[in-house]
C-alpha cells in the first residue's frame, strides 16, 4: 500500500492527530504528511503512506491555495481566535481603502517570522513548548512569496480573503501583522486551504469516508498510487531484465531501455542547475526509482528505489 491520500481536515484536530487516525485505519505506522494545518484550520492536507514518504522533497515545497476570514480589533497569542486577548479591543474599523492598501503591500517576496506558538523547531524543538515553558528564543525570518492576497468582502469587524502563497508561510502571522500595520490588532478567525500544488480540496476524502472504504476493500478509490505520481517527470520503461540493477542502484544505459515517454524527452537539454530527473518503470507498469540523467555517462542513475 504506496501512494498519497488527500484529507478534508476538520476543525479542532491537529495534523499529528489526522496521521494517528489514518495510521489506526490503514494498520500503517509509516504515514506522514506534506504540510502542517493548524488546529483551526480546515481543509486540505496531502498524506503519504508506506514507500511515498520518501517523497517528502517532491512535494513539501509545493504552492498553497487558501480561503479565510481575518478579524480586527484586537491580536492573541496565538494570531488565531483559539488564543487569548493580548491588547485591548478596538472598535474603530479602518477604512476599506486603506485595508486593501496595506494588503496590496503583502504581495511580493518578503520575510516572515513563525507565530510563536506553532510547531517550527528552534534547536530541535517546537516552539509552542517552549513558549509554555517559558524559554526565551531568537527566530530568524524565513523568506515567504504572496502571489496573491485578495480582500473578498469587508464587513467590519471581519475581512473575507483568498490568498495563494509559497510553502512555508504562515496565514495567522499575516493577519496579526495585518493588525499592527492598520494599528487596531487583528487575528486570523477561519481558515480553510483548499489547493496544495496541483491537488484540489475537492478531490479529498474526510476520515470517515476513507474507514468506510478500507472496511468495503475499496482502497484504490481514495489512494492514489505511486504510479500516477509526479507525471512532469519523463516516463522510461525498461527492459524485463532490469529490475533488480535499479534494485542495486546501478546505472541504466540506452540498450535497457524499451520505450521511453514522451519520445523527444531524452532530446531536453540538461543544465548545471537543474537535474533531469526520470521516473523508470518496469514492463508491467509498476513504478521502480527515479533516476537523474548523467549525459556525460551517456546513462540514468536510480537515486530514489522503491522496488
């Protein structure tokens, strides 16, 4: 059992919470995820079972889609409804004019630093612990791109947003910078993410619906198999033989090659900054490594096996 779930995570739980239950219903421990949800927040989450957490570099670096409300009038300590009141509320709303100037600043490539409670590590560990225990800490900002940041309604106290942004960025410390920027506090109310890369909310599974068909034997209607995984990289099918040298992580060379899809990709040039990498597979359709390209070698080196 090798491939990724989609979830529609509900409010409340947290994202360890959503692998402890998927790990329950699938008899797994080798589960993982592609990208924390706070307990807040609702909506997409990308799991990986067995042999596709060894994807993690392919797709936690990925873009992310989200749809929100943020509130004015006072931060907490945890930029989200869930914390506690940390400045006195305020209820003289800014102007809609100004809102949408402040947000229109927000989108470009800029630094952020986490929200002090989150599960970022600071030395090894997460830094809600040691906001609980009271140790002090230095963060670094971390490089953050907002590709866009569109106000969808304002009906004061609220701002209804959609917000598309790299990995990595953190929507609750938007909203309380957004708050100390307009000078009236704010924090982030709703959140909902509904696209991680190429993957829609849509396509999700909750956790009742993936129990109810594990206990049908329908497994194959909520995982999508490593097979059908990162299809920007060029497909090589190999000869019958070959199985066991990927196994072994030796070389692929041109007369191990049955076919290779698309015909031209061989053809792509290949630059020193960027590695071609190939997914190799065997004649029964069955995914076995991916291999980057070695054009002085004339060959394919297997760096991930999953076979």
């Amino acid at each position: 059992m090798n491939g990724l779930i989609l979830v529609n995570k509900n409010q409340g739980c947290t994202s360890h919470d959503i692998i402890v239950e998927i790990r329950k219903i699938l008899n797994t421990q080798k589960i993982g995820h592609f990208g924390t949800l706070d307990p807040l927040a609702t909506g997409l989450m990308v799991i990986a079972v067995e042999k596709a957490t060894r994807l993690f570099p392919f797709f936690s670096k990925t873009d992310k889609l989200y749809e929100g409300q943020i509130k004015l009038g006072f931060s907490t300590d945890t930029y989200d409804s869930f914390g506690k009141p940390i400045s006195p509320e305020i209820i003289d709303w800014p102007e809609k004019n100004k809102i949408l100037k402040t947000i229109n600043k927000l989108k470009r490539e800029t630094t952020q630093i986490p929200p002090p409670f989150s599960a970022k590590k600071y030395k090894g560990k997460p830094l809600y612990k040691l906001v609980r225990n009271k140790k002090e800490f230095e963060l670094k900002p971390s490089k953050i791109f907002i590709y866009f940041f569109n106000l969808k309604k304002y009906h004061a106290p609220f701002l209804d947003f959609e917000i598309k942004c790299s990995s990595g960025t953190y929507i609750r410390s938007l909203a309380h910078d957004l708050g100390q920027i307009l000078g009236c506090g704010a924090h982030l109310s709703r959140l909902n993410r509904t696209e991680v890369g190429t993957f829609r909310l849509f396509e999700a599974f909750s956790l009742e619906e993936i129990k109810k068909l594990v206990d049908k034997r329908k497994i194959e209607n909520f995982l999508i198999p490593l097979e059908s995984l990162l299809p920007q990289f060029p497909k090589i099918i190999l000869k019958e033989t070959e199985s066991v040298s990927v196994k072994n992580g030796n070389m692929i060379f041109p007369e191990n090659i049955l076919r290779v899809i698309p015909q031209d990709s061989l053809q792509t040039p290949v630059s020193k900054e960027k590695e071609a990498i190939f997914r190799l597979f065997s004649q029964e359709g069955k995914l076995l490594a991916l291999a980057k390209k070695k054009p002085e070698q004339n060959s394919f080196h297997p760096f991930l096996v999953f076979c």
